[in-house]
C-alpha cells in the first residue's frame, strides 16, 4: 500500500487546480510534467511503479495521510477537477445523491472552465455564473422553489 511519504516523494499536488506533476522521472513522462490521463470513464489516473491509482483517491493520501475510507465524491460531478474543496469523503448513499438530475427541470451547480460556479435550471436556462459554490445553490434552490437544504 502506497504511503504519504512515498507519494510525496514522486508527486507534487496543487491543491487549488487538483493537478499532480512528477518530481522524478517517470517511465512516461519527464520530471515537472502533468502525472495521469483520463482513464477513458472521465476520472485521471496516474500509475506509481506498477500500481494504477485514481488521481482523486491520490489527493486524500497526499492531503489527509489516508486514503478516503468511503466514497471519493466530485462535489461539482465534474470526475476530472480534482481540486481539493472538490472533494469529500462520503457514504454511498450521499455519493448517489450527488448524481445528475434526471429530470431535466431540476437545477444543477457546475464548475466552468474559467473557474466560476454555474447554476442552470434546464440545458436552455442559465441562471447564471458565481463565484462560489454556495452562490450558485442558492439560485438553485430558489429556482427549485425549496425552503431548506436537506
């Protein structure tokens, strides 16, 4: 099992941009590069002699000393931001809660490529951009007409 201090030791984290870069040489990339690809399902990640991890699962070891003990959860559903106060440790059951609405009429919150929150009410209808997460809901909630966050 992968340690803190063996992870430090070849990665660097950015907590602010979610990005792992390499301190040493990798067998694929140069030291200072970007560590991970998209695995294909939409999460990064980064293989450490021999050993395939997920980038998300990387940030809690690097920042907490531990691996999650639940679910890693994309707050903002986005499996490639990676960014710290994107991330949190969470049940099943509230892991599930955080999917994409299948109704359509239900608002979302959204991190933009630029960095602002999003909050829309349908594909069609922005309820415009914020500069934080909690901004954002807000507008959702008021869209959605609810009272309380449950």
């Amino acid at each position: 099992m992968l340690t803190t201090k063996e992870l430090k030791a070849v990665l660097d984290y950015a907590p602010d941009s979610g990005i792992f870069t390499w301190l040493v040489d990798s067998k694929r990339k140069p030291k200072g590069s970007e560590a991970g690809s998209n695995h294909g399902n939409g999460y990064v990640r980064i293989v450490i002699d021999g050993v395939k991890y997920y980038a998300h699962r990387l940030a809690f070891l690097y920042m907490t000393g531990e691996f999650p003990t639940n679910i890693c959860d994309h707050i903002n559903r986005d499996k490639s931001d990676n960014s710290w106060n994107n991330l949190r440790d969470v049940t099943y059951k509230i892991n599930n809660n955080n999917r994409s609405p299948k109704n359509e009429a239900l608002a979302l919150v959204y991190k933009t490529p630029g960095g602002k929150w999003r909050a829309r009410g349908s594909k069609k209808e922005s309820l415009g951009n914020y500069d934080y997460y909690l901004q954002a809901c807000a507008a959702c909630f008021e869209y959605n007409s609810l009272t309380e966050i449950v």
